[in-house]
C-alpha cells in the first residue's frame, strides 16, 4: 500500500491510517514506503499525497483527501505534511468537516522521521492520540 495510486484500500484493518501530503508525489511516496519498510509492515497503512493531479509539483485537496479515505482503517487518519500550502490545505480540508474521514488529524511532526515513527505506532495498532504522539516525539530524536 505504501506510496499506492491504484484503488488499493485499508479496509476495516482497524488501524489508523497515515496520509504524507508533500508538494512532490515522489517524495511522499519515497517516504511511505520508507516508512513501511522500516516499520517491516508490507501493508501498512501509509499512503503519499504529493503533488497535482498532473504530476506538477503543488498540493491537490483532492489528492489528499483519496489518499484518506484509501487509508482509512476505521480508527483516524493522521496527515503529516511538507510546508507552507500543504498544511494550509490540510488545515482547510479539516475545517470544512465532512472531506476527510473521522477522525482525521494534522501532525506536527517532521515529514521523514514523523513519518516513520507514526506508520510504526499504527502498524502496531496505537490509536490516533498514540500514533500523533510517536510522530510529534520524532522532533526530539537527536542526530549528534
């Protein structure tokens, strides 16, 4: 599933889905299936959000909002993003209420290391508050 485009779907997995919006469809799907391998689950449920519809760089609601519905394993959807328009566009399709799935939430996390800590959290079945939580702590991991 991790990176998936086709009509792939999480099912009723009862785990959360984790949705990666960036401006660049190959970084978020390079990201997800990162994050499903390391996480060592081949049907994770972790799906790229990245780009427009025709493949510009940019970031499509409408994108977005497949790729939540695609992960949505009936236990919440967490959206981690790049910058700048892609959280405006989360942070909006939030505030209109009924285009993503419920529940459904922005992380504050960064992309990369949020991402892996989070598909981890919900490969393993943490519920939303859980999976927010491993992502956030991934601005604490220390490199040097």
């Amino acid at each position: 599933m991790a990176g998936s485009t086709s009509g792939e779907t999480a099912g009723a997995s009862g785990r959360v889905g984790v949705v990666l919006v960036s401006h660049s469809a190959q970084v978020a799907d390079s990201v997800a299936a990162l994050a499903a391998a390391l996480a060592g689950v081949p049907d994770a449920p972790v799906v790229g959000a990245g780009g427009l519809p025709d493949g510009e760089l940019g970031t499509s609601a409408d994108l977005i909002t497949e790729a939540a519905h695609r992960v949505d394993g009936g236990a919440g959807v967490a959206l981690l993003v790049d910058l700048g328009s892609a959280v405006l566009t989360v942070k909006a399709l939030l505030a209109e209420g009924d285009e993503l799935p419920e529940p459904a939430r922005l992380v504050n996390a960064p992309l990369v290391e949020g991402a892996i800590a989070a598909v981890v959290a919900a490969a393993g079945g943490g519920d939303l508050d859980a999976v927010a939580a491993a992502a956030e702590e991934a601005y604490d991991y220390r490199k040097v």
